[in-house]
C-alpha cells in the first residue's frame, strides 16, 4: 500500500513539473482547466519563494509574432490558457498545508492573497489539493499532482 505523508520542508524544496491538474465539483462533474494535456512547474526554494505556472500547451501562436501586438481572440486565449504567480509560502506540516502568499500574479485578483493547498508526497508525486471555492455557479477543488 503507498505511504502518503505530508512533506517537510527539505522534501518539498525544489522544481516540481505539472503530471496532471483536474477540478471536480460539488455536483460530480469534472474539468480540465488548462485542458488535458495542460503543462506547469511549481518552484520551492530555500529562502521561501514559490513560483507556478500552469498552461494549455495547445495555445495558438500570435500571427504578427509580436507580444505586444496580438488580436483581442489571440490575447484572450493566451490569458484564458495560462495561470502564473509568484510569492511567499509557508508550510504547515501539523496542518497538512502549503500556503502560497501572492505578490505577483498573471490574474491581478490573486494578488494579496493566501492560496491554502492540502499537500502531500506520495511515491515521489506531490499533491497540492485546494479548498473547495465557489465559481461559474458551482464549488470546485482543484486537484493537481506533480513529479520531479
């Protein structure tokens, strides 16, 4: 049977890359919201800084080939299809929680606020699992599990 432990700060430290992100609801439905195949890296590292990335790899290429010059459907897309953030964490390992301190973030509404994740290390696959939180009129954890 595998053991499933919360992870201490040396375990977690580190660049974790992205196995599989998953929400479920409350009325069982599922999604994948940055699609099946989506990408991301978590980053731990010592002085207490993380940093995640989360994107569909699927994302269409801007025509012009200039960042600053895209469509409103092409921005739309990138942004729709990509979530990133930076800040400080803390790990509470009576808890069973990582908390992400957001100072940075690609949806400017994350900014200033505290990211609870149930975190866990399985096999080597880290799990950070959200809170149940209310969106597009149903409540929704997201699951998303990670490998080195």
């Amino acid at each position: 049977m595998p053991t499933t432990s919360i992870p201490d700060l040396d375990s977690l430290l580190g660049t974790w890359r992205l196995i599989i992100q998953e929400a479920r609801a409350d009325d069982g439905s599922t999604m994948f919201p940055y699609g099946e195949k989506s990408e991301g890296m978590v980053t731990y590292n010592v002085e207490g800084n993380v940093m995640v990335i989360i994107m569909r790899p699927d994302r269409s290429l801007f025509a012009s080939n200039d960042p600053f010059n895209g469509t409103d459907q092409e921005v739309r897309e990138a942004f729709e299809g990509c979530i990133a953030y930076c800040g400080r964490f803390e790990l509470d390992m009576e808890a069973g929680t990582v908390t992400h301190h957001i100072e940075q973030a690609s949806f400017p509404n994350m900014i200033g606020t505290q990211q609870v994740r149930f975190v866990s290390l399985e096999e080597g696959r880290l799990s950070l699992i959200s809170p149940p939180f209310f969106a597009a009129g149903k409540e929704w954890t997201f699951y998303n599990y990670w490998k080195r």
